[in-house]
C-alpha cells in the first residue's frame, strides 16, 4: 500500500534519514529503512536525494549472481546519474581452498549456526578436539558440497578468462558519468555479523574480540586479487574512464605482476591509497629479505611502483597501509620515490612502513605542498636513534605540518601524537608527547625525556 503523506513531511523525512547517513553507527540501519521506504511509497522511491544517496557508491562483485542482477538492471535509469563511487570485489569462492581447508570452512558456518553468539573465528581448538568432524554432516554430504563450491568457483572464473564480465562492466562505467572514484577490495570487507553461508558467500565477521580472525579469514578464504584487477583494468581502459581516486586493498598474488595497468591512463589522479593483503600463512613460504637486498622484488613494490609512474605529478594524496597483524610491511625506499616528483601531495601516511631515515626525512622537506602526514605501525632501519632525524625534517619545513604519529616503534612506544607543527603545544598525556610536540614546532629542545625514548643523534 502506498503511504498517503503530504509531499512536504516526505521530503522532511527523507533529509532527515540522508542526515543519518553520516554516522557510522547508523549508516547500514539507515540504508535499510531508506530502501523499505522506497518500496512502501512511489514518491520516496522517485525521489531524487533519496536515489543520489543510495546509489552515491555500488559494489560489484565478480559472480554469475552479481552479473544477472546487473544485466536485469535498466542502469542507465536506475543509477547512472548518482553513481560516484564503485567498489569491485573477486569472487568469494578461491580456487586455493582444498577439500582439508574446505572441510574447516564447513565446521566454522556449523558453529555458527549452532552458537551465534559465540565467537569462535579464530578458536581452532574445537575444530582439533572434534577430529575434524564437521556437525552433522556425513562424508558423502562434504564431499558433495565440496564438488559444488568447485563448481561455484569455476563459473565465476569463466565469467573473467571469456571475457563476459568484463563486457558487462564496461558498459556500466561508460554510463557512470559521474564516477570518480574507485576500489578493488577484498573479500574479507563483505563480512556479515554472526553470519557464515557458503550460498550466499557471506563470510564469519571479523569481531573485535578476535585479532586473528582476518588473518584466519584469510588463511581459509584466499582469492587473490590479480584476475580482478586485471579484469577492472580491462574495463578502464575500453571505457577511457578518468579517475580521482584508486583504491588497492585486494589479496595479492606472491610475485606477479599486475596486468594491463601500465595502459591504464592515471593522469589526474588525486587519491591513491595502497592497502593490500599479503598472501596467507598456509602460501608457500619466501626467503625473508632485508631492506638493503637486490632481490627479487615483492608483490606490493611492484604493484606501488606501476601505479605511481603515470599519477605521482598530480597526487593530493598517498598511502601505503599494510596490516601490521601479519607481520608484514612495505619498504619505502624500494618503491623509488626518489624519482617521483609528487609537486601537488598534500597528504601522506605511511601504516606499516619500513624506511631509511635519510630517505624519509628528504622526501618529507621535498614534498613542498605537504600539510599532512600519519606515521603508524612503522619503524626507520637500524637503531631507534634514527627518528630524530624525522622530525628534524619536521622542524626544518618552513610551512606547518600536521603529524599524526601512532603505534610506532621507538625505544618506548608512544601510544599515539596528533597535533599541528602551527601551534603552540601546552599540554599531552603524557611528558614525551608533551616534549615531542614542544621539539616539533620549533618551542623546545631535544631533551632528556626524548632522548630516554628515542635515543640520541
């Protein structure tokens, strides 16, 4: 039935759901009650704002589902005019995962079904201890759903190596006008609360009880994300589409590549932000390097590398973000800098960094338009002592520079420093924070409490 409401108190009911979307807390809540109230009444369904806001961003996935209701979907009408954003995820279902890890996967969703409210992600123990039994559910039935989820997987795959997907996106992009930013994500970003179904591809969430549970996630579920960025790739290209914005936070291949992005036209490209997942644990291990070695270059450099060339002279922004829970870590200095200009770079952060202090500190006095910076989970080669000459390179800029500096690894690790280079620092947690703020805006000197915790030049 259709609401029968002055149009004035519909309007006044969609801006106040819009304002909603804003917070966080509420944002999926509200979406819902937006899209529920679009089917109870034709007007809100019409209405312009309410559209722009729904459909400001899309994901799509690379599955036959997602395909179908793309295809069945009059785009031109229904989101051309609003989409802004894309979010472009592989198919959950990984060529990688054995019948061993498969059987797990099966044990986790029985769990969950039995015990929503526990969290038991990341809990191997009541795997080991039941012998690996999946909860009522025969050999026959495993190995039969096992032949299914292969199927699932195999479908998908085609749908990219016969080029149908990528026909299908192309036109999609051609009729977002309005597109300027978007992201190849993982997997592991579509996870649903206490929810696990191999049907719908819905994976266990990563709680915040549970540290390991993306790593887990990972471990189980990898799809590396070299098919789907060559596939969006591919799309870019034959649609010309121009962007201001890239995101990279896919699970990586170990050493490939990427294909086809050294074609991809970045020029103009404000925003690049580098956040990639490393493969899992279960991978064939690699030999560890040291930052100085001429080795083999790893898969993030190489990807970091590419993806400069064509957009390093017009970035506003940069980040390089690794997950610092696998142990793993990007190393600045092996992406050659060096050779980018970055004249236009206003904002940078470094999550999960390996440096050459030197390097660093010049790149820091070099990029002139720079009033931004985040240094987290990250640490200068060779002895602690090395962050000072950072924040020399600080003190010596001669414009202000806001720091956010978090979670990093000096001699005593310092929670977390955020205040403007500008500003006159009266007061911080703590007496280290208090002098590293005094010592970065030029108001203090490099004294015995920064000296206990980061050493001396």
């Amino acid at each position: 039935m259709d609401l029968q409401l002055p149009s004035l108190v519909l309007r006044t009911i969609a801006e106040r759901l819009i304002e909603d979307l804003e917070d966080p807390d509420v944002r999926q809540e509200t979406i819902s009650t937006l899209c529920s109230l679009r089917l109870t009444c034709q007007e809100l369904a019409e209405m312009w704002t309410i559209r722009a806001a729904l459909f400001e961003e899309l994901n799509l996935h690379a599955t036959n589902d997602n395909l179908s209701r793309l295809r069945q979907t009059n785009i031109a009408k229904a989101f051309a005019p609003f989409v802004r954003s894309i979010r472009f995820y592989a198919s959950p279902f990984s060529s990688d995962v054995d019948f061993q890890h498969f059987r797990l996967i099966l044990f986790v969703q029985s769990v969950f079904e039995r015990e929503p409210e526990k969290c038991h992600v990341c809990d191997y123990n009541p795997y080991e201890n039941s012998g690996g039994r999946v909860l009522d559910l025969s050999v026959q039935e495993g190995h039969s759903r096992y032949a299914a989820y292969k199927t699932r997987t195999q479908d998908d795959a085609n749908l990219i190596t016969n080029g149908t997907l990528q026909c299908a996106w192309t036109s999609a992009l051609s009729a977002f006008n309005r597109l300027e930013s978007i992201c190849l994500g993982s997997v592991t970003d579509t996870c649903e609360a206490g929810s696990f179904s191999l049907q719908r591809g819905v994976f266990p969430s990563r709680r915040d009880c549970c540290g390991s549970s993306q790593s887990f996630l990972s471990e189980l579920l990898f799809t590396p994300g070299d098919l789907l960025a060559s596939a969006v790739a591919q799309c870019l290209i034959s649609s010309r589409r121009s962007l201001k914005s890239l995101t990279f936070g896919f699970e990586l291949p170990i050493t490939q590549a990427p294909k086809y992005w050294d074609s991809v036209s970045l020029e103009g490209l404000q925003e690049l932000s580098f956040r990639p997942l490393p493969p899992p644990a279960w991978e064939e291990p690699r030999d560890e390097e040291e930052p100085g070695d001429e080795e083999e270059e790893r898969y993030d450099t190489v990807w970091a590398k590419i993806m400069l060339e064509t957009s390093h002279s017009t970035l506003r922004s940069f980040e390089l973000v690794q997950n610092h829970r696998y142990g793993e870590i990007f190393y600045w200095d092996r992406i050659a800098i060096a050779k980018f200009n970055f004249l236009y770079l206003r904002r940078l952060r470094l999550d999960g960094v390996d440096f050459s202090s030197a390097r660093l500190a010049a790149d820091i006095l070099r990029f002139e338009a720079l009033t931004w910076i985040e240094i987290s989970h990250s640490q200068p080669s060779g002895e602690v002592h090395q962050w000072k000459i950072i924040f020399d390179a600080i003190r010596q800029r001669p414009t202000p520079l806001h720091l956010r500096f978090h979670e990093n690894y000096p001699g005593k690790r310092i929670n977390a420093v955020c205040f403007d280079t500008s500003h006159e620092v009266h007061s911080a947690p703590s007496p280290i924070e208090w002098s590293l703020g005094r010592y970065l805006s030029n108001k203090g000197d490099w004294n015995t409490t920064l000296a206990a915790c980061f050493g001396w030049s």
